[in-house]
C-alpha cells in the first residue's frame, strides 16, 4: 500500500528562468507546518485527538481515505471513496488497510490516554473500522511514542544489517490472529524480489492511465503541498521542487521506466531487508488487520531507529500479485504490503490534512 511514487527530475529544468524567479520568490513554511501537526498533539480521549494521532499513519499515496465520528464510547474510521485511486488500487485494498494502519494508531493514543481500545472490522455501510473505547485504565504501549516519528523514508539506506534480536522484536511487535509480517534478509531473495518490483514497475509506469492518476496526486511545489496538505510532495522522496504547472509539464518527459527502475533497483540493494505484510484471507476485515500489522511493524521498526519504505508494485498489478503468491510459496498466505528496511537519515515530513476536514 501504502505506496510514494517518486519523479526524476533533471538538474537542468530548474535553470528555465520562471523556476528561477520562482526560488527566489517567498515561500510557505512547508517544514514548520508539517512538524507542527506532529508537535501539537498531546495524549487526549476526545475524538479531534484521537484522530490527530490515527491521520499520521501510513496510506497509499497520502491520499488519507478517511472519515472519522464518534457515537458515545464507540469510534468509526469509514473509508472515504472520493480519495481512492482506482487504477493503482482497483479493489480497494489500499484504503481498508489504510484504515486499518489509522485503526492502530488511533488504538495506542487511546491507550496513552488510559482508555483500553477494542478494534474490529466493521460491515455497516460500505465498510470500516469499529473502536470501542472502554471505561477502565490500561497500560500505554510503548509503540504509541513512535507515532508522530514514524515516516516513510523514501531514499537510499546505507546498506547496514538489522541485528538479529532487533528483527525478532519487530517480527512480534507486529504478529496480529490474522495478520503477520515476514521478514527477508536472504541477498538471493531479495533480489528476487527485486526482479518483480521492476516488471510491475515497468508495466504501471507504461501504462497511461497509472500515469495520470499518479500525476493527480503529484505536489512539486512546497506551495502546493501546503494548499492541498496531501498526495506526494517532491522534496519528501529527494526529488528537487519545482513551480508546480512546471512541474507538471516535464512530468511525462523525464518519469520513465528505466528512471524509476534504477532508482528502486538502487534502494531495495542499499537496504537491510524486506518485510512483507501477509494475512489469512484476501477480503476487508483481513485488510483492515494487515494494515494494523503493517502499522506495528512500522512503528516497531522507528522505535528502534529503523527506517521503512513501500515497494508494493508486485502486488498492484494483478498478474504480477500472483506470481508474487507463488513466489511466497504458501497458498494460506495472502500478500498485502511489502516494505524495505534500514538505516538512514530522515527525509522531510509528509503533510496532513486539518483534523475538522476527516471528521464526519
């Protein structure tokens, strides 16, 4: 899922002279903003909190599928069809486990603020996630202090090994009844992996209606990122800004298979490992539980100063997905994220809509 695409974009373009004039023009506070909306929030049990901490998990392409409301002691996550992307996610895969990553999240701030937290798929409507909160006191999880430092690192790792005690732990962290993450450390197997990224990669970044919806979800600007808080800001996958109607005009010149395959190529082989995100059934309520799955390893993984990033391409393109099931070699086992891990500097923060605008 829970996948950032990212654009090369050539030294040269930023010497047109509009580009020019436009880096030296005034710019929105793009940094302050996004460690603002991680800073300001404080361990609370009403629902504008709660829903704080829940909206910093990781979704597919930033597009935060979610719609939150409270009924008494019982919290809603609804997925929001207007921020789908149907052609990467035909299925709706990535949004219920979108879902289910806020779901976690929303679990452990409850709990920080001493409200145990009971989560469940939920059928009602178009489907969702139940949070009943309960009345008696609970111990805070140590995952929770995680959360606002948890991001999706989408650069090269310095290709050091995870130690071996570090992996078990987040191997637990994240073993869920119906959902669990595997890990590979094998070169052989990654590699493997490797092969399969790059032919669905090579089969999306061909394809012009993955291109377009991609190119919707785009903020080459810092300015633009601030307008719409939301979708894959260029400087957050160490990609050069850019006014964004230019931005948008060299997209389909300079994002090429071959770009983008050397560059994941480079990041899968500079990491320490892949952690693939697998349930017992391919249908929402074990979406919904790989997304929370997904969610612990993450923040498992940034306690320990480990860095994560999606590679999901093998499982959005549905040829692909299969061959990746057979590759996994048990048939009970459905694959639903694969994520590579590391060491690494942070990257910048992705940005978050107002709470106001995600509660129903």
């Amino acid at each position: 899922m829970i996948n950032r695409r990212n654009v090369l974009i050539g030294a040269g373009m930023a010497a047109t002279g509009g580009a020019a004039l436009w880096a030296l023009s005034p710019g929105p506070d793009y940094d302050g903003l996004a460690a603002s909306i991680r800073e300001s929030l404080t361990p609370a049990d009403d629902l504008q909190t709660l829903a704080g901490y829940a909206t910093l998990a990781a979704n597919s392409h930033n597009t935060q599928p979610w719609l939150f409301a409270q009924d008494g002691s019982a919290i809603s996550i609804a997925p929001d069809f207007t921020r789908e992307t149907p052609v990467v996610d035909a299925n709706h895969h990535h949004v219920f486990a979108s879902l289910g990553c806020a779901a976690e999240n929303l679990a452990l701030a409850a709990g920080a603020a001493g409200k145990p937290a009971a989560v469940a798929y939920s059928d009602r409507n178009e489907g969702g996630v139940m949070i009943d909160l309960g009345s008696s006191r609970t111990v805070r999880d140590p995952l929770f202090d995680a959360i606002t430092k948890r991001q999706c690192t989408r650069s090269l790792y310095d290709g050091r090994a995870v130690e071996t005690d570090d992996l078990a732990s987040i191997e637990k962290a994240a073993a869920l009844s119906g959902a669990r993450v595997l890990i590979v450390t094998d070169p052989k197997k990654i590699e493997e992996v490797l092969e399969m990224v790059v032919a669905a990669n090579t089969a999306q970044v061909e394809d012009p209606a993955f291109r377009a919806e991609l190119k919707q979800w785009l903020r080459f600007s810092p300015r633009r990122a601030v307008e719409a808080r939301d979708g894959l800001y260029s400087a957050c996958s160490g990609n050069p800004t850019l006014p964004d109607w230019l931005g948008r005009l060299l997209f389909d010149f300079v994002f090429t298979a071959k770009g983008e395959n050397d560059r994941y190529a480079a990041w899968i082989r500079s990491s320490a490992g892949l952690a693939i995100v697998v349930s017992d059934a391919n249908d929402k309520p074990h979406w919904v539980e790989a997304g929370m799955a997904c969610q612990r390893f993450a923040l498992a993984a940034t306690a320990l100063g480990i860095r994560h990033a999606f590679i999901n391409q093998p499982l959005e393109v549905p040829e692909k997905r299969l061959e990746f099931g057979r590759w996994l070699g048990d048939d009970s086992l459905s694959p639903d994220m694969i994520l590579r891990f590391g060491h690494a500097e942070p990257m910048p923060w992705s940005l978050r809509r107002p709470v106001d605008e995600v509660i129903a």
